[in-house]
C-alpha cells in the first residue's frame, strides 16, 4: 500500500513537472533585448519672420503709410517693385560677397522693375521721396538670417527668394528649391550668362500662371541651350562674352521652331 502511494506521489511530481516543462517551451519566444536607448534629438522651431514694415516717426507719417501700403494693395507691380528693392539691398548688406547678383539678375531677366514705382509716383507725386524712405528704413531693419514680412506680402527669406529669382520677383512667397530650369546654377552663374538674356527676352517672366509655367520653363531651357551651343562654336563670342544682334537674328529660326512646339496660348 506503501509503496503504491510512493508511486503516485512520483508520477504526479512527473506530471507536475512536465507540464512546467510544457508551459515554458510554449511561452519561450525570441529573447527580448531591452530597448536600445535612442538620442534626443532637439529640433528647434523657426524663429518667426521680422516685420520690417516702416512705423509713423521713421521719417515717415502715417498718411504717407497709408498712402504706400493703398498702393501695394492695388497694384501687385508696385508690391514687387518694393519686395524686390527691400530684399535686393538687404542681402547686399548680409552677403556683401554675394552684393548685386540680384539687381544683374533683373537686368538679364527683363524683369519691369520700378515700373509699378513710376506708375504710383506718377499718379501720386507726393509719395516720390517716401517711397524711397520706406524701402531704406525696411532694408535696414531687416536681420541677417532672419525671413522677413513687409507689410501684407508674404514672409521672404532672402536665400529662398535669390536662389528662386527671377521667379521670386512675381511670386516672393516662393522659398523651396529652385525652379528645373535653373539646372542647378547659382544666381551668379545665372546672372553671368548673356543667353540669359535672349531666353528672357523670347519668352518673358509674368505673373505665375499654372497653365503656362511649365511649358514656359522648359522653352527658355531650350532656348538658353541652343544660344550656348552657338555661342560656343563662335570663337569670338566666346571671347567677347555678350551677344551681339547680329548673333540673336542667326538663332531666329531655330527659336520659332522652338515656339512652335509650345501651346498657342503659352508663346
């Protein structure tokens, strides 16, 4: 009887064991590591545009203002035209390596800068010399690695608006990476080139135009290339560097091909 109970007593701890045995081999699953410790990483937040918009007292009265920021709000050249002149001369401040790139850019683009300023002056001969004062005490207070917001436009980084010129010039707003046409070139590099000129001239910038842009782009890209190929094959140019008119009437026909091929409403 003893040894009955001994028995027992040994095949219910076998029993008891096994399934312990069971439970673990069915719980195992791969070792868990303790998680690897991840670095913080702190993202600071942009600092918020400067409004370098002039203040009554700044040689400036608050009619004059009014007057100014009426007109910007009416005609979007004359906006451009001061966007333009706040930004060129205070990136010519910060970046003094960089000073001018701008204002050749615009001559090569055929940019109509200052006409929105002759029209107001015109119309209004009183804000002449407050005008002038409006664009220098804005320039002034921009800050150097800063974006800036001048009046209701839109907030303007100065790099966003250089590495996007001429474009900027009609759409300030625009700060991401340069426009494909630009393929990759400096606004120095841009502004150096005398093709620059020629593309401009056949297929000029205006104000953004989502069904024209595109195609617009891409014909000037061309144009600027065939310019350079023919350029380069004329030793002459390659020495005087600007481009005569003789030299643009020789690229007349291979340039209306290329309108040719664009939308009507486009060319």
């Amino acid at each position: 009887m003893r040894r009955k109970q001994a028995w027992a007593a040994v095949v219910a701890l076998l029993l008891v064991a096994a399934g312990v045995v069971a439970w673990r081999q069915w719980g195992a699953g791969p070792v868990r590591q303790p998680p690897a410790r991840v670095r913080a990483v702190v993202v600071q937040a942009p600092k918020p545009a400067v409004d370098v918009s002039p203040q009554p007292g700044a040689g400036l009265s608050a009619a004059e203002l009014a007057g100014i920021h009426a007109a910007m709000a009416e005609q979007p050249g004359f906006a451009s035209d001061l966007v333009f002149l706040v930004v060129a001369s205070a990136r010519d401040r910060c970046q003094p390596a960089h000073a001018g790139e701008l204002a050749r850019m615009a001559n090569r683009a055929q940019l109509p800068v200052l006409h929105g300023v002759s029209r107001v002056t015109e119309a209004q001969p009183a804000l002449d010399q407050p005008i002038y004062r409006y664009v220098q005490a804005a320039a002034d207070a921009v800050v150097c690695g800063r974006s800036l917001r001048l009046a209701e436009q839109p907030v303007v980084e100065l790099e966003g608006y250089a590495r996007n010129f001429p474009d900027s010039y009609f759409a300030p707003g625009r700060q991401g990476e340069a426009p494909r046409e630009y393929a990759g070139r400096s606004l120095a590099e841009r502004a150096a080139q005398p093709c620059q000129t020629i593309a401009y001239v056949v297929l000029p910038l205006s104000a953004p135009d989502w069904r024209c842009d595109a195609s617009r782009a891409s014909a000037r890209q061309r144009i600027e290339q065939l310019c350079e190929t023919a350029r380069a094959a004329d030793a002459r140019l390659a020495v005087s560097g600007e481009l005569s008119a003789a030299f643009g009437e020789r690229l007349t026909a291979p340039v209306q091909d290329i309108l040719a091929g664009m939308p009507q409403q486009c060319r």
